[in-house]
C-alpha cells in the first residue's frame, strides 16, 4: 500500500484545509534539516521557506503557497509520530 497516488492533477495536490499538500508526498523527501525544525515543535507555525520547499517539493507553485500562520494538522502530526516511531526500530 503507498501513500502516494500517481497522476494526481496538481490543482488536486493542495486539498488540505491548512493549504499544504498530502504529507505523504512531500515529508520523505524534506531535507533532514527543515525535518528537524518542524520535529522541534509540531505544533508551531511552520516558517514560510519550509512551506515554499514542501510546494516545491511537490512540484507546485511556491509563488501560491501560503505565507503566515500554517501549522500542521492533527493527521500530519500523526503521520509524522507514525514515521517517527518506524525509524527508531532497529
């Protein structure tokens, strides 16, 4: 099963209320650094350059990404504790 569906139009990518794509589309391929300040705090707003390379990332229009005041969502953080907990099994 993947989290990813191919051919997805992009209009149909940004679906999510908060303005970001799916998570599953853009969290694997984030830079360990952006990762690491949004594993920080979950809960803060996230700062306009990591929400520029999550639609860059997803091969969106940086110029309509949201500027002020995204946070992640209850199911993004979930993804994210879920992902967190599958790379501390060793």
């Amino acid at each position: 099963m993947s989290s990813v569906l191919d051919d997805v139009p992009h209009h149909e990518r940004v679906a999510h209320t908060n303005g970001l794509p799916p998570i599953g589309l853009w969290w694997p391929m984030l830079e360990r650094p952006l990762r690491r300040e949004v594993l920080e705090n979950v809960h803060a707003p996230l700062r306009a350059v990591v929400v520029r390379r999550i639609y860059e990332l997803c091969e969106l229009d940086p110029g309509h990404a949201p500027q002020l005041g995204v946070r992640l969502g209850e199911n993004e953080r979930a993804y994210i504790a879920g992902w967190m907990h599958s790379v501390d099994w060793n």
